[in-house]
C-alpha cells in the first residue's frame, strides 16, 4: 500500500519489504539525530494491522501466542510470536488492548497468512479477526516526543516511543502538525543500535526465539499452551540455541555495507575461512558509524575479530552464548 507521504518535499522510495513508505527525506543522519532527540516521526504505514475482538479475545490469543496475554490491562503495550510445532518463529506481533480489541500491527504483507492460521483456531471462541490495514495507518513517534496524539487514537507505548494506530484518510493531516518526517532508514538504525530483532530479517526458517533476545520480551517462560512451546521450554532448561544475535561495528573505511546474508568468517582464518554466521541487517548510524546485526554460531568466542565479506567487523555481544 502506497503512502501519500511520498509526496513529501525530499522523498525517496523504500525498496523490498518497505516499500510503499519513505526510504528518508533526504539527509539520512539528520532524520537519525531528530528521532534520537524525540522530534518527528515515521511512517510505518505499510505494516500490516490486524484487529481482534470480542469477549473471549485475550483468553483465546493467550492461547496461541508466545507471550502472557489471558490478563493484559488496557493500554499495556507487549508483543508475541507465532511458533510453528517445532518452534520456529512465524510471525511477531506488536499488540496493545484498547479495552474492546486487541491492535496489533505485523510485517508487511504477512496479515494475510497471519489471520488464515488464526480463523483456523476460532473454534468456539467469541472471537472476530479482522484485517484492518486498508483503513488504519501506523505511525512512529520516537522516545521523548512531545507531539499531540488525535483524541481517539489508540496507542502503543514502549521505551522505544509510541505507535500510533491511525485512520489512514488522517494520516497526512496528523504527518503536517507532527514535526520533521523520518524515514524507513533512519528508524532502521536506531533499531539495529537497540538490538531490537525483525522478522524477515533477523529470521529465517529455523530461528528460535532463543537466538534474538526474544525470551521475556516476546516469550513469557511460565505459560505453555501454544504451538511450539516445547522447543522453547527444552532449549531453555537442558540445553543452548546453536546460533545467536550479535551486534558488529563495521570498519568505517569500506564505502559499501554488506547486505544482508554476507557471510562472515573469523579474522585469523583469512578469506577462505569456514562460515561460522551472516549478516542479518546493516545500517550507518549517526554517531557509530557502519553497524549491523547478524547471527553468529553460538562458539564463536565472542571477542574473536570477524570479517562481513571484505569488511572487518567487531562483536558485541547481544545473547549471551
């Protein structure tokens, strides 16, 4: 779905999953720096938005989802993810309850598959799934932001700031009296810089929720009953993920990033050493410089020097191997 901010002075398209929003606005670092110091917002209207209502609608979701949900106060941001039987992740939900229904927005263009595997678990459950993407709009205001929420809107807060869940015929009205816009890119960083995992992209078809961080956050450990949840508790009490999350500052001098899915090797086994991980995102950040996540074997010694391609690359450590 096209955004009309495109329109905007200085907007370049975002190519591949973003499309349909603002890459920037024209000066990259400058759209970093006004969401780092809480002014402006993004454009997130290509996600996906999926609503649930009905009474039975936190008792049933609790049910399926990875996270603790059969009791979430109204207006309590959390998120969740769908597991396959083997548990690996499906989707990740951004969920906020509004007292009536639960909002959640996803990945683009995973809404549909995501309410298919939901209408299939409806069963007797007073239970409505809707798609509600054509009509709802989600909007990003960083941590800090002081900008006025339109009464009625519902919104999802977390210490990263607040997504807005916006009608979209009010969304270029909200875009003029919001302050400076940011694009896909600058919000990109800053996510990369808080070792926050995305679906699509720190993923593939054997990710487990172990290897992100995504324990406690997305995945509360003292509930069962969802798909997958065995994996989760097995892995947890008896054993380690084979793979987990780093964080790799990137030799500054190299012009080019290394996209996602470059391999990485470690430094002292030179250019034709084994692959012990890949890049999963990279961005340049405003103030650190090149930087990327990626997911590493879990032996990898975690001060051992890596190379992303041609570039050198050193760890930080994001799981704890």
């Amino acid at each position: 779905m096209k955004s009309p901010l495109l329109t905007l002075p200085g907007a370049v398209p975002a190519e591949g999953v973003d499309e349909g929003v603002a890459a920037h606005y024209g000066d990259l670092f400058r759209e970093q720096r006004a969401l780092a110091d809480g002014t402006g917002f993004v454009d997130l209207s290509h996600r996906g938005v999926v609503a649930v209502t009905g009474e039975d609608r936190l008792t049933w979701l609790h049910l399926l989802l990875t996270q603790h949900v059969s009791d979430l106060p109204a207006g309590r941001a959390t998120e969740a993810l769908i597991l396959s039987a083997n548990g690996h992740i499906e989707h990740a939900l951004y969920l906020v309850d509004d007292g009536a229904t639960v909002w959640a927005h996803v990945e683009p263009g995973t809404q549909e598959a995501l309410i298919a595997y939901l209408e299939s678990m409806k069963f007797f459950y007073r239970v409505e799934v809707a798609d509600r993407t054509a009509d709802i709009a989600v909007v990003h205001l960083p941590a800090g932001s002081i900008a006025p929420v339109p009464e009625g809107v519902v919104v999802r807060e977390t210490p990263h700031g607040r997504d807005l869940f916006l009608p979209r015929a009010d969304l270029e009205a909200f875009a003029a009296q919001a302050g400076p816009p940011a694009g896909i890119l600058a919000y990109e960083a800053l996510r990369v810089e808080q070792h926050r995992p995305r679906l699509g992209f720190e993923t593939d078809h054997r990710t487990i929720p172990h290897e992100l961080g995504w324990i406690g956050s997305a995945v509360h450990l003292q509930k069962g009953c969802y798909r997958g949840q065995e994996t989760v508790a097995r892995v947890q009490n008896l054993g380690k993920p084979p793979r987990r999350l780093v964080f790799l500052h990137l030799d500054g001098s190299e012009v080019h990033l290394p996209v996602a899915g470059t391999e990485l090797r470690l430094a002292d086994d030179g250019p034709d050493g084994r692959k012990v991980g890949f890049v999963t995102t990279s961005a340049r950040h405003h103030e650190l410089g090149p930087v990327a996540l990626a997911l590493v074997k879990r032996n990898v010694a975690v001060d051992a020097p890596l190379v992303a391609g041609d570039t050198a690359a050193a760890q930080e450590v994001v799981v704890e191997p």
